[in-house]
C-alpha cells in the first residue's frame, strides 16, 4: 500500500492532523516534544463525489473507495541527522514513505511551546530540509566508501556509480537538494538510493480556527505558499484544531457545521482536499469497476496499462488478460446505463497496451 508520512518540527500539528485524517485518536498529542517516538499508521479513504453518483445509477449495494496510508512520524528537531532527539530513529521512518506532507506551524498561540520559541515558518522548512539533507549526505558518503572498493576490483558499472555519486555529493553539500535529473540506467541507479531529500512534498499550513475562512490573509501561510510555489511543491491550508474537533460529529452533522447545507460563514474543512492532493502526490489514479454488488475505486500508479490495473483486482486478471471494455465516467452518467455506451459505440475494447486514465469505469475480459 501506498504511505505519505507526516513530518516536520514538534508542536507544530502533526499528530492532531493525523488523528483528524484516520477520524479517531489513535495518535497521542500533547503539549510536548516527542509524545509520538514510534510512528503510528492509519488507512484513509479517498473522498470521491463520483462514487455516491456511480451508486445511484447502478443501483449498487455498496460502494468501495480507493485508499492509501497515512504515517505519523514523530517530531524532528535541528541536529536530527546526528542523533539529536532521537533523530536517526525518525529519519529512517521517512525513508520508509513515498512521500512527505510536512506540516508547518502558521499560527501564534503562546499556550502552545514552539521548539525554536518562535514562530517562523520558512525557518521550519529549512530546518526539516537541511536535516533531510544532511541524512542524505551521510548515506552518499557511505556509499561513496562502498562502490570505490568495488572500482578497485574492476567491478562493472562502478565507474558510473562513482561519477553519479559524487554528482549528488556536490550537489547536496553546496545548495542542500539534488537539481539534476537523471535517465536510464543512472536514473535506476538514483532512485535505488531512496534518497530522502528527493521524496514528493506537499505543505499542510496549519494555521488557526480564524484564518482557516480567509487563510491568505494569514503571512505565515503565504510565505508558505509562495515557497511552495517557487518549489514546485503543493500547499493546503488546514486548521488542525478545528479538523480535530469534527471529528465527534457524524458525517450529516459535520456537513451541516461546514455550511454545506446552506451556512457560508462557518470555517471550511481542509482534511478532503489534503487528502485528495496528497493522493495525487503519491502519483496514484483511480478506475472504476460498476456492478450490482459494489461500485468501487481501484488504486494504480498514473500511466499503468490495463494488464496492471487488472491484476489489482486479482493476479489471475492480469494473468489471462484478454481486453478491457471501457466506459468513460463522463459517458456513462450522461448516458445512464452501460447498454447504452454501447449503442453509441462508446463502450471501447482496449488491449494490452491501452493506459488506464482516471475516471475510466471497466469491465476486464479475461481467461484462466
């Protein structure tokens, strides 16, 4: 399964998020440093409006949401990549992810100790950055040492290793991030390193229950974002405070408290779209399968061809993969039933080397 972990410097809102994300309280938060040391896991579904219309026009029994994994790792702090506060510990938890939400303080609250005593989100950023990088450094270093034993005994493919490493050394140890790119067998090479400073990112400005209405009148949320922007990075706004209170609420009553049923000037909840950007961080998509016992969404990798995505359902699928017929979302709610898509000619037979797009309701043809 697919695993975003949630990082950044103690106090700033980690493990009240992540209590908010999985709707319960797993994960202790206290008014502490390191009340989280082991990390704590949490499946989250995917919110898809899709779904609930797909139900109503197949008259379904059910329906089946994608989902991913949530990780709360806990706090880092300045000198992490040296042991300090238990820092190589929660490195290595974050090796372990496929990509970083990092969450950034955005609000002042003296009841609530900032590790650095002072609010200062950019400074955070660098912080966990700098960190990320310094683990990284260490672990080139070491495999520097390694592949040049190996060159010394004529080892293929050492040379090249060698030259990439000491590319990657230099780059870190000058500007503290990695600005090459990287193709062929260099590129497999890269990523076997599992770089921890090269993981997807996406920002969760927690700034307070006030700001979440109009959070860009918030400067510490902007200058997040502007950061965000410059790096190619994603931001969300969320008030983790507020996200943690809804959660006593059934789904009606959170709707109602959020002004979906009419009342605008309530704060807005940013759990959905978090969610949903962080998915998309991941690289991951979605396709449909539609019957009379369940609607559900199936969980892929962006550009995965139909055998793949079949063999998700089971291995037997792809397998035996015969073709796939194929029903764009759109088509099927406007023409009401799949009997229909195929009258129109818009149920289409894809075979081994059609990429399924997110959205696409299927039907596999297979034989085992």
């Amino acid at each position: 399964m697919y695993r975003a972990g949630i990082v950044g410097l103690p106090n700033v809102g980690k493990s009240t998020l992540f209590n908010s994300l999985i709707k319960n309280y797993q994960a202790e938060a206290a008014n502490y440093p390191f009340c989280t040391i082991e990390p704590n896991t949490g499946i989250v579904t995917v919110p898809d409006e899709r779904l609930g219309k797909l139900l109503d026009l197949i008259k379904a029994e059910k329906i089946v949401p994608a989902v991913f994994e949530f990780v709360d790792i806990a706090g880092l702090v300045k000198g992490a990549s040296k042991g300090e506060g238990l820092g190589n510990k929660f490195l290595n938890h974050i090796r372990e992810v496929d990509a970083i939400v990092h969450v950034v303080r955005c609000f002042d609250d003296s009841d609530i100790i900032h590790v650095e005593e002072k609010v200062d989100p950019l400074r955070d950023i660098e912080i966990i950055n700098i960190e990320l990088a310094l683990c990284d450094l260490d672990s080139i270093e070491r495999k520097i040492e390694g592949v040049s034993k190996k060159q010394k005994g004529n080892e293929k493919e050492s040379k090249a290793q060698l030259e990439l490493l000491n590319k990657i050394q230099k780059e870190l140890s000058e500007t503290g991030h990695i600005t090459s790119s990287f193709v062929d067998e260099d590129l497999i090479f890269y990523k076997s390193l599992f770089l921890l400073s090269n993981k997807p990112v996406i920002y969760a400005a927690n700034v307070s229950e006030e700001d979440i209405k109009n959070p860009i009148s918030n400067p510490y949320y902007m200058k997040v974002k502007e950061h965000a922007e410059k790096t190619g990075a994603k931001c969300v706004a969320i008030s983790a405070k507020i996200e943690a209170e809804l959660i006593a609420f059934t789904k009606e009553e959170r709707a109602e408290i959020l002004g979906q049923n009419g009342n605008k000037n309530v704060p807005y909840s940013g759990v959905d779209d978090l969610i949903k950007a962080t998915f998309d961080l991941l690289g991951l998509s979605t396709y449909f399968t539609a019957g009379v016992k369940e609607v559900r969404a199936w969980t892929i990798l962006k550009n995965t061809k139909a055998p793949q995505a079949a063999g998700v359902i089971h291995t037997d699928f792809e397998k035996g993969f015969i073709k796939a017929e194929v029903i764009k979302y759109d088509d099927l709610m406007r023409l009401g039933t799949k009997v229909a898509a195929r009258e129109s000619g818009l149920a289409r037979l894809e075979g081994k080397e059609y990429v399924v797009q997110d959205s696409d309701v299927i039907e596999f043809k297979f034989n085992v």
